[in-house]
C-alpha cells in the first residue's frame, strides 16, 4: 500500500442516517463522522451502496454531502457517490464538489443497462463533463455488469480519473487488477470485498472500503496502516477481526438485509437509528435483539 498517494487507506461506505419521518438525521451524522474521525479514518465516503445511494431521495442527497464536508472539517477525504447517474446526474457532480467533496465515486448506470463494450465510451464522457476527481466503481451484483480491465486501462491517464474500488467478489480478478494497476502513479486501487481486502493489500492496493468500518473504524484503518508497514501477521489478525464483525450483518443475508441489519448493529451502539429507506425494510424486534446478544459477544457494546 502506497501511503504516499492522496486517495489511500481505510474509506469507509458511510449509512446514511434517517429519521423515523426518513428525512436526515444530523445529530447522528455528527455522532457517526466523530466516530469515524476518531478512528483515523483515511476517508468517508457518503451515498455508496452501504449508504442506500441508489434509493436516497434527490433533495436529500446534496444536504448530505454537504453536511459531511463541514463536519468532516478536512481531517478526511470526502468521497461521494452518484448512484444511478443519467446526464442530469452530472450536474449533481459538480455541485458535490462546489460544497467540497473530495472526489465523485461512479459504478455503471442502474436504470440503462449498458454492455461491457459500451462502458469505455460512457465513462470517457462522463470524466470529460466532471469538474473534479472521479473513482471508478466496479459492483457487477448490483449493477450487473463488471467494467473491463482493458477499459480501465484505456481509461488511464485521464485527468480525473484518480482510481478504482472494485468490489467484484473475484480473486482472480483482483489479482489482475493489481498486477495491470498496482504502482501506477496517480492511480489509487481500492478493494471492497471484505474477504479479499487482506490479499488485496498483500499485493498492493492503496486502500479498502469496508462495510465493517461503521463499527469498527479504528480496526480497518490500524489494517491499512500495518500493511504499509508489511506487518502481514498484525495485518491478517485485523482481517480476522473484520470478517468476524462483518459476519454479525452480513451471514445469511441478502445485501438489502445485511444493510438494514447493519444499521440496527449501529443503533444498539447508539450511533444511529436504525430506519432505513424504501425498499430496504427495518429489521424486527426480535432480529435486533438477536443483534444486539452478538454484539455483547463481540465485545462491541458500550459500557454504560
């Protein structure tokens, strides 16, 4: 991992705070971004998956971004997301880096479904129109189609293209990825499948972007910094600690489910509440509950 580059370390998918009216709930926004501050977070990254990009409603999606800007006070990078982004969505973009945002993360469109031949193309367009720092973002089982490593490699060079977080759960892809990728100057590769970020980092990648953070920042970014260091035995104790958490949300569940869950791990820790947006549906009673005994097992609760 190359501290050295801008866009490096632990960036972690933030959720989206929601009030029980699903409108944005700033006191928890405050409480979530000192969370992650106070981890030693590399960046934070609003309106990815994670963060129910896709369904979070338009007026809602620049208060947000703004928000974490001013409260993030530039002791982290900002990354945003741009969801389902048609040419309307641009404008978005650039009013995302108006308010300060560091960088604009963008996977495949959802609403037009585009082949792999034709995201060369989409993506040049887009990084000609964007007035700032543009991520790529590979999430074939959302948005059903994995960009092309040749792509990317045409793609580099472009002024604002600053990198890639692939989160295409494909060994043999992400050993490619970093073999084609790993080292380029100004061009930062950051792993976003949990399972693969311990080997992602062995093999060069400047950064990862981990669900678990919300929970657990400090421990990703402690990752990050140990494999700078090629300290590979603290590296894959930290991995360990990372997939064990991620299990609490994720095992057995779909990926709407595992956010929703996810959220309900942050409420029993009283950092958010654990509202989520159409379609996701809350979790039950029963199921927080059930959360909240495997936190007390994790050691994650706080001591009241």
């Amino acid at each position: 991992m190359r501290k050295a580059l801008k866009y490096h370390g632990a960036v972690v998918p933030l959720v989206t705070p929601l009030t029980t009216q699903g409108s944005l709930d700033e006191a928890a926004l405050r409480r979530l971004v000192d969370w992650q501050i106070a981890g030693g977070v590399a960046g934070i990254f609003v309106l990815g998956t994670t963060g129910e990009g896709a369904h979070v409603p338009a007026q809602l999606r620049w208060q947000l971004v703004a928000r974490t800007v001013a409260l993030v006070n530039k002791q982290a990078l900002v990354y945003a997301g741009l969801g389902d982004i048609r040419s309307a969505d641009l404008a978005e973009a650039n009013e995302f880096f108006q308010v300060g945002a560091d960088a604009v993360v963008v996977h495949p469109p959802l609403s037009e479904k585009l082949v792999p031949e034709k995201l060369l193309g989409w993506y040049a367009t887009l990084l000609d129109q964007v007035k700032g720092p543009l991520v790529l973002y590979n999430m074939p089982s959302t948005t059903g189609v994995s960009i092309p490593l040749d792509a990317v490699e045409q793609l580099l060079g472009h002024p604002r293209l600053v990198g890639i977080k692939d989160s295409e759960n494909n060994p043999q892809r992400h050993e490619e990825l970093l073999q084609r990728f790993g080292g380029k100057k100004d061009f930062s590769v950051f792993i976003g499948v949990g399972a693969l970020m311990e080997p992602g980092l062995k093999l060069g990648a400047d950064g990862i972007v981990p669900s678990v953070g919300n929970l657990i920042p400090e421990v990703c970014q402690q990752l990050c910094v140990a494999a700078n260091e090629a300290d590979w035995n603290t590296v894959a104790q930290l991995a360990a600690r990372m997939n064990t958490v991620a299990l609490l949300y994720q095992k057995g569940r779909n990926l709407n489910e595992s956010l929703a869950a996810l959220k309900a791990a942050m409420h029993c820790r009283g950092l958010c509440a654990p509202q989520v947006l159409p379609p996701l549906r809350r979790v039950s009673d029963a199921e927080l509950e059930k959360i909240r005994h495997q936190l007390a097992e994790l050691h994650l609760l706080n001591v009241k």
